[in-house]
C-alpha cells in the first residue's frame, strides 16, 4: 500500500508542475495576444474594438471584409 502512495505522490507531483507550465504557457500567450492586439489597434482600431467587445457598435456596422472575426 505504501508503495502506491507513493507512486501516487510522485505523478501528483509531476501533474502539478505540467499544470503549472501550462499556465505560465497560457499567461505568455495571453501577453502575446494583448501585444498584438494593441500593435494592431494602431491600424485597425474598429476592427480591435469589434473584437474586445463584440456588442459595441463600430463606425461601419455592415463592414463584412475577411478581418470580421467569426462568430
């Protein structure tokens, strides 16, 4: 029984730092996009604004070019 425990510490050991990696990956991808999306706001900033608050009228509501994100 003491043997399983342990095994069982040992791959709770190792989820823990996969899941803290995975947020440290998540936390750069995020600061990633945030840089993105404010490079991007220079050029675009209706198409930025579309994208950070979908419900916010933009200055051309029936804009369809390729750049509409998805819904």
């Amino acid at each position: 029984m003491s043997a399983v425990i342990n095994i069982l510490k040992q791959q709770n050991h190792l989820l823990s730092a996969q899941v803290e990696e995975m947020a440290t990956q998540v936390d750069n991808l995020k600061q990633s996009l945030v840089t993105a999306l404010n490079k991007l706001n220079e050029y675009e900033p209706d198409f930025v604004k579309k994208f950070l608050t979908p419900d916010a009228p933009v200055a051309d509501a029936a804009d369809t070019s390729p750049m509409t994100p998805a819904n």
